[in-house]
C-alpha cells in the first residue's frame, strides 16, 4: 500500500551531520543534529505512507514539514500529518530520537522520562480534541542501547519498554487520551559499515532485559504496513461473515 523505503537511515543519519564528531560537541551542537534527522525521518516516513495516505505532510517537496494540527488547546505542530475536512485529524506519527549517550552515565536513560512527559502532552491534547485521531510515535535510538545491561541491570533499551510501553496500546476512541495507539523502538546501527541499518520493535512486544533482540523484529516497511493497519482497524473495520 506504500512504496517500500530501504531499511535504513543512512542517508538520513550523514545529512544530519558527523555523529561522532557532534557526540563530542556540546548540547547545542547535538540539539541541531536532532533535529535536522528527525525533519529528514518525518520526510522518509510520510513519503513511505504517501501511496495509502495521498495527501500526507510533509509532502514529496519537504512543504508541511511539523505542520499544524487542532488540539483540545489551540493548535500543535505534528512530524507527520494525515489531516482530511471529513476526519479532521485522521493519522498522526510523533517522532522522537535519542542520538547520544549521556557522559555521566554512558547509557541513553537520562531523557525517557522527558520524551515519555512530551507524548503524554501530544496524546492528551489530540485525542481530547479527535478521540478517533490515530496516533503513533518512533522513537530512534542507536542499537548499542541494547549492549549496556547484563543479568544484573537491565539494558537501556529495556528502561525504554519500561517507560514507553505504558504509553501504548489505545485500542479504542473511548480508551485514555493520554495513550498513543502505537508505539515502535526504531534502532539503528552506527557502525560506519552498517550505518543506518534499522531494527525495528513494538514497545508492546516480549523484548530482552539485556542483549540484541532476536525475536519480534520488523523493518522499517513492516512498521509503516502496522501504522496503515492500524489506522484502517479505526477508520475502516472488517466485519467477518461465518460464509
């Protein structure tokens, strides 16, 4: 239903900057490179759900980017916005990223609690406003989050299902506003050889406490199949016939 990307984000990751020499910057340095990947992933994202979503924003030229959607408190901006006059707000996709280890703790935990507080305010105001709104959030993060934990603590990817998995999981309009329907980790390699390559999971998913998952894993296309499945469970249910 959409073009397939490839499973990567290389590109993505190299226009944003030099990683290595940015992780050695200070915040404001690391700031820019945030944000520069997460216009070019909102960018990557909408262009793989243009084919089920005609319309979508940001459109094929980069116009719309963190375009404007009603909220139950005026207006927000959204990373990708599915937006029709007959739905109103119809698909939302948040995106965050985690690009950096922090150099106290040499794990990447230091802002799930900041980015868990962001997506509780994005919900909440969306979904007060349009309880049908489906609503997902991708949360990049290096695959080495994986490789910090051990028996006895847990991984910082295994922090992040802590924080992020009870921020998923709405089901229906009538469900709590505060819930994002989805919710997906989107880990990408650093090494120059592998740069970009994607390991994509469901926060709702069973995941390791420490290690590399080797289970439940998806790619970047499978991701976007979910988000245009999920959004067709709200908008269009299938009825099935006992004939």
């Amino acid at each position: 239903m959409h073009a397939s990307p490839p499973n990567s984000i290389r590109r993505q990751l190299t226009n944003a900057g030099d990683r290595e020499r940015v992780a050695l910057g200070d915040r404001s340095a690391k700031k820019n490179f945030a944000e520069r990947l997460s216009r070019a992933l909102a960018q990557l994202v909408a262009d793989g759900l243009r084919e089920a979503f005609p319309g979508i924003l940001p459109d094929e030229r980069g116009r719309g980017q963190e375009s404007r959607a009603r909220t139950a408190r005026g207006f927000k901006k959204l990373d990708v916005n599915y937006s029709t006059p007959e739905l109103g707000l119809g698909l939302g996709v948040s995106i965050k990223t985690l690009n950096f280890v922090d150099p106290r703790s040499s794990r990447y935990t230091k802002n799930y609690t900041r980015i868990d507080n962001e997506l509780r305010a994005e919900a909440m105001d969306y979904h007060r406003r349009q309880p049908y709104a489906v609503l997902v959030a991708l949360v990049f993060l290096p695959i080495d989050a994986c490789d910090d934990g051990s028996p006895e603590r847990k991984s910082s990817l295994a922090k992040a299902v802590e924080i992020f998995r009870f921020r998923a999981g709405r089901e229906d309009p009538g469900d709590l506003p505060e819930l994002f329907e989805r919710i997906f980790l989107m880990l990408y390699e650093t090494a120059p050889e592998r740069l970009g390559e994607l390991t994509c999971l469901d926060v709702c998913d069973k995941l390791p406490k420490y290690g590399r998952p080797r289970r439940n894993i998806r790619t970047l296309a499978q991701v976007l199949d979910e988000i245009v499945a999920t959004y067709d469970q709200r908008n269009k249910p299938r009825i099935e016939w006992d004939d």
